[in-house]
C-alpha cells in the first residue's frame, strides 16, 4: 500500500492548481493526482476544437503541469474509502493524511424524447468523446444547439465559421439568459444573425425525430426543425456522487458542504471546483456558477492551507467574472448584473459610457466598447459591471473584478489614476471606466446652491 | 467686465476635464475656460502624426468637449491678475469666484550648440508647429531622435513606418531610461533594430552642424552622423511663469505648490495638472512624471470640489500608469520600478511570469506577455508592474493601478477570482497576474517541517 501526504482526485483545473500550489507551499510531502481520463481537457477550449483549433489535441492540459512538481499521476479510479485509504479499480489501495476532492461536474441531459439517438450529443469533457462530437460536427450540415448560455453561443459561433447551418433553441426569451443583462444576450444574437443563425428563442425543444439517427427536432409549439447533428449544452451539475459515497455532506444540485476554507465535514477532506458548494458574493446564498478561474482560485487557497491555514481568504463568494468572444466582439461579466440585482431587491443605479478603444477612434484596430456599471445607490460601492467590445475586454474584465473586491465607490472609481495610449485604449477622457462612474453619480447626485 | 463663476486657465486634458466636472457638479455655475491656442492637441498622440494619422488634425480635441457644457470657451492670452479680476491681451477683462490653472508644460530645449537651425524641432503641442514638423519629416530622410524616452521612442517607431532611416541618442545607457527597468528598454531596442533604426546609447550631442539648416549631428565623442532633420524630446517642465506672476508660490522644475485638493496657497486658486506639483505615490517626495491621465484624475477632483470638498481624496500622490506601443508589442508600467524601488531603498521581492495571452498559445492573436511585479518583502503589498506584451497591457496595466492604489499584497491576488477566455487571455494556470505573485511569495516564503 502506498501513502501520500496528499491526494487529490480529479485532474481539471481545480485539481491541478491544487497540486501545484500544494507542492509550492509544503516541497517536502508526497503528493498523487489520480484521475480517470488519459488525456485532461480545457474545459473552456472545448467549444473552440469545432473550428479554431485544428484538434482535440490542442485543448490539453499537458501533465507535465502536475508531474513537474514531483506528484505522482495516477490515471484510475476511485471505488472507495475506508478510513484513511482509498481503493482504486485496478486494485491497489492508497492511503492519504490530506484528501482534496475535485470531481468536476457532469453536464446535463435533459429529459428530452430522442435525446438517445445517433447524431445528439452532450458537452462532456471527454477526449474520445469530443473526438467524435467534432468528427460528426464535419460531415454535418444543419446542426440545432439546444441551450443558449456560454457554451451554446460559442459554440454556434464557431459551427457558423466551419460554414454550418446553425439553429440554437433557447427555453428563456434571451441568449446568455442567466449571466448577462439582455442588451448584451440581444448583441450577441445580432452578431451571430448576421453571420447566418437562426435563434428560436422562448421555446423549447419537445422530441428528437429519426430513426436511430437524428433527422429533425420538433418544439413544443410543434414546429419541427431538419437536423442531423444536435448539441445539448443546458448547464452541468456538481458531481458528487463519489463524496456522496464517502459519507460527506452533499446536496446533488448545490455540490459538497465546505466551509469558508473549502474543508468538508471531515477536517481531512476538502473539496475545489465544480462539485464543491459555492456562495454568491453578495448575497450569500448557494450559486451555481461553475467557473474555471473560480475553481483554480480554490485550488491555489486549498493547496496552500492543507497542513495549517497559511492564506487567509481576502474574499469569498463566487463574484462571476468571466469573458468571451463572438464574432469579433468580446464581451465580459464581472458581479451583479441588473438582472440580480433587481432580483435581490438591491437598491441600485446604473452608469453607461460607451466609446471606443483607441484614441483617435480613426486608428487601426478600433472597436466600440460599451459598458455597464452597477452601484449601490446609497453605499456607492461597484457591485458589477457587463461590457462588449474589442479585446481588451479581456483584462478589462479582470480590472472591474479587483475593483468589486475591493469594494471601491464610484467616488473612488472618479479619483482613478489610469494609463491610456492612443494605440491600445479610450482616450482618457472618454475612458469608459471613469465615464460610466460619473454617470452613475449623476444619477443620485443633487445639486444643492 | 464679464464675470464667471469658474474660469479655467488651459485646455489640455487637465483643463477640459475640469470644466466638465465642475459643470456635472455645479450645473449652475458660469464657466469659462481660456487657452491661447485656435486648435487643443491630444497630447499622447502627438507621435502618431508623423505616420498613423492622416494629419494634424486627426489629433484634435474637439472644442464641443468644453462647450456642450455650456461653458464659454475663450481664445486669448491672460496677461494679468489683479484681485480676482484676469486681463486678457485683447483687453478684455474676466472677474473670477474660483480660478483653476492648467497651463501645462514645455518641451525642454537643452543647451546644445546649434539647436535652433532650420530643420531642428522639438515637440511644442501647437497645431501650426506640429503640422510644419509633420511636413518636414515627409521631405526628410536621415532623421536623429535626441531621447530616448516615451515620447522618443514612439516617434522613432512612426518615422521607420514612414521609411525614414532614425537614429536615436540618449545620455543614459538604456531606452525608456527613468520609467521601466533596462529589460523593457532592451526589449523596445530590440523591436526597433529589427524595424532598422540606430541607437547610440549613453552618449550626448553636443552640437548641431550645417549652414541655416541641419546637415550632421555631433556627438560629445566627436562621431559625425548624417541627418536632414533634428527631433529633440528630452523632457519638459512645467508651464509656472504664470501662476509666478500671479505671486503664487512655484518651484520652477517642480510646478505650483498645491495641497492634497490641488487648491494653491490663495484658497480660491487651484492648479491642476502638468504645472501643479506632484508627490510620488511611494515616498511623498516631488514626482516629475507628467501624464494626461492623471491631469484628468486632478482636473476631475478639482471639478467638482471647487465651491466645497465633495470628494474625498482616495488617493494621493502620483502612480505614474502608462502604456505604449513599439511595433506590435505594448508596453506598460505602474507605480515603482525595481530602479526605483533600489534608489529609495526599498526591501523589495521581484516576482516575473512569461505566458501568452491567448489558449492554447496557437490561438490567433496570440503574443507572448512578460510581466514583472514588485513586492514590499515584509508587508507583502504589490509596488509596482511592468510587462510587455499583445495589446490586451493596455487595460492589464490599469488592473495593476487599481491593485497597487487598494494596497493589494501577494496573498490577496493569489486569492484573486479572474475570467480568462481561450480567445482573450493566457490560460488560467498560466495567468500572469497570478504566477508572478506566486513567484514573489516563493521569494520570501520558507517552508518549516
């Protein structure tokens, strides 16, 4: 029986990170990762092997990343726990002081007549699956996307540049429906209905039809729709079956109990990522939002603090940043959208500036960026921020997030020293940054002679 | 006499961004802003005249910036102050209740013998000797650059564009010499060779030679190079003979002394931007650094604290944000240099990362990004940043200002939720921001059994 200091299971970003961090801050333990894929996938590359990567291959996480720091990689799967030791399928038993769970999540197939056939398939991180997904997506034509989140519209982006007919089904009346307000969902849609897909938005898809084969999807407004390749992306589910095994605390659509420092009901046991719970930044209550920065964030806290709590965690909560490129506009999300905060019944104003990112805006490379800001009215502080545009979006996005941890005002959002070039960004005094700030404060501002 | 109750002296970014902040604060209040000049240049992009723009007067800010507020935008030259009363040349006289000085800065001419023959310019941010310059280079072919500076450097960039053989001196042995470290400097020398120019590093001109109109350059160690035209940016200084004349307490090569809210020793005199005095944001010691962005970040606090402080001053003393752009790779540097922090005797970790922005690095677009971060050993808080990079440095700088200004330390942004996207930025376990703080923890970081 072999025994390591720490074991991690599962090889995605969460797990990796883990380990990573985990060999930084304690050199001297003997650390194993064992996941049961041969090869580890990207999970935010998959929509991409449809077009702008030219394999499967291309979305891998090489395992030097683990193996460099000295871990063993140990490719099995864990069938069980009894005290300290898990059994693995191949037989051999492993023993462990500090457990670190991270099974990811599985996505989800809805209960859709048909969704058996030859020719529908899931988004599941898998390489021989996603082989297949992508073989199958060349020798098609009209292919029908049901969901119309993240993966749902990158993908019909990329279908659209391999020269697919595309049409993506979208239960809610949006694209983007639960990430973005709807002026950014209703962007994305025009960018891609301009490159030729159809959106059928509001409805949902009732059966799959064709023999073994897909032929065609019928809605439930009965209208049927030729097919013969169908991608499911309607969101994922943090797997927790194997936690569940081991007698940990464990809820199927919110993932494993952890605390603030991500540490289960047993001290020795942690979990990251996609199957650990998650709360919302500001309100606290469960989010579902799955997120690899998210899940590598816990990782890098959890492989830090295994042995004794050396990192204090300066924020909790799932802020919700992320980014993504359709067509050739970025868009990117970072903390409350309106849509939230409405629904949490925050007191808020909203501050818009749109401009474009070079100054001039005759300069090569330019692009419209429009952004959005959410502010408590009364307290100031930025809560959130959705933006399309150019590139830079990218860290953009990344600059709002450190701004909302940090709990700035729009006070302080006003005083900003910040760095502009005529090649690379706004003009400083179109800086869409401080613009939407000073128009947020003219919205609860008074005058007063 | 008209009288206002705002009158602003100047209309740089410093100037415009004052009087749209004091109308957005105090809509009621008349305001006026005098410049002398018929046309205001955006003075960052000055270089781009010489080959990115189409002419001088794409590098126009346009006076609606100042009149949409309503304000009176005046065309005249103060020539006295008597109580609070201002003398224009034209006769004119304007009463004042708050007055704010921008009058800017000027372009250094050094001593150097023969400066003022024909074909010999600095750059003066005037429309009508801007365009001459603009035209002069087209006709030129042998063009010496005497600094090596930002300013330097980006026209050194444009004139080879324009297929003008450049060739570049600076007295210090590095380019960009006093705002990044020598390999950032190294790195624009490198892409500039490349593209063909000539730098003679750490040597001075010391004289300009031809009849009227240049012929050769001279250098101090007597080598003779060829040149039909001369551009000299070596610095500036600011702009304090007015405010001087006003019996107002100046330091010719530091500016108008201010206090925290920018207000001069008379309380209803403020001075803002490149003429007003600057504090390092590390040490409080006079900064010279001269940035339209954080003459705006001054122009807006004054804005709107002329008639009472509504604004609490966040931050104080001058970060010194920018970016650039040499051939295709940007450039960009927030708050303190390792030179700077070695000169101020700092106990400092360097933390670096080299990634690419893109994921996987085959992605188009993609650019390898260095980026090297400054810590404070013991109390952990992040100083300062600098990287090179794809475009995407342009708003990754402002993130690291908005670190830098919430006194963020290498635990907070290890901690860090980021969104990184496969078509937008590095993989999120490559993500600079992160590894180069992790770095820096490993620096310090002892591990104990």
């Amino acid at each position: 029986m072999k025994k390591y200091d720490v074991v991690v299971i599962g090889g995605g970003p969460a797990g990796i990170t883990c380990v990573i961090s985990a060999h930084n801050t304690y050199p001297q333990k003997s650390i194993a990762l064992i996941r049961t894929e041969e090869k580890a996938l990207v999970p935010c590359g998959i929509p991409y092997i449809m077009h702008s990567l030219n394999s499967v291959d291309e979305d891998i996480a090489p395992d030097k990343l683990v193996t460099n720091t000295g871990a063993d990689l140990i490719i099995d799967e864990v069938v069980e726990k009894e005290e300290k030791k898990l059994k693995l399928k191949s037989g051999e038993v492993i023993a462990y002081d500090k457990l670190v769970i991270a099974t990811g999540s599985l996505s989800i197939l809805p209960p859709i007549q048909g969704a058996r056939k030859e020719g529908v398939f899931i988004v599941r991180k898998d390489y021989d699956y996603l082989t297949n997904v992508r073989e199958y997506a060349k020798k098609s034509s009209n292919i029908v996307i049901i969901g119309g989140g993240y993966i749902g519209v990158e993908m019909a982006d990329e279908l659209l540049k391999e020269g697919k007919t595309v049409t993506l089904v979208e239960m809610l009346d949006r694209l983007l429906p639960t990430t973005m307000d709807h002026e950014f969902g209703n962007k994305a849609k025009e960018i891609l209905e301009a490159k030729g897909a159809k959106f059928l938005l509001g409805q949902r898809v009732d059966s799959i039809l064709g023999n073994n084969k897909v032929t065609s999807v019928m809605l439930n407004n009965k209208a049927e729709i030729a097919a013969d390749m169908v991608i499911i992306s309607v969101g994922a589910r943090p797997n927790v079956t194997m936690a569940s095994g081991f007698g940990l605390a464990v809820h199927p659509r919110n993932g494993i109990w952890v605390n603030e420092y991500l540490r289960t009901f047993d001290k020795d046991i942690f979990a990251i990522g996609d199957c650990a719970a998650k709360y919302d930044f500001f309100s606290g209550e469960f989010s579902n939002v799955m997120l690899a920065s998210t899940a590598m964030a816990e990782g890098r806290l959890v492989g830090s603090n295994l042995f004794s709590i050396k990192v204090m965690r300066r924020f909790t909560g799932v802020l919700g940043s992320f980014s993504t490129k359709i067509g050739d506009t970025a868009f990117g999300t970072s903390g409350l959208t309106e849509m939230k905060a409405k629904e949490m019944n925050m007191d808020y104003t909203v501050g818009e500036a749109t401009t474009v990112d070079r100054h001039p805006g005759t300069l090569p490379g330019a692009s419209k960026l429009y952004l959005k800001l959410i502010f408590s009215r009364y307290s100031h502080t930025i809560l959130g921020a959705q933006m399309y545009g150019g590139d830079s979006v990218g860290e953009l996005v990344n600059m709002f997030s450190v701004m909302i941890l940090n709990k700035m005002t729009d006070m302080d959002i006003d005083n900003l020293q910040i760095g502009t070039h005529p090649l690379l960004s706004a003009s400083p005094i179109a800086y869409p940054v401080i613009n939407a700030s000073v128009d947020a404060i003219k919205k609860w501002y008074k005058y007063e002679t």
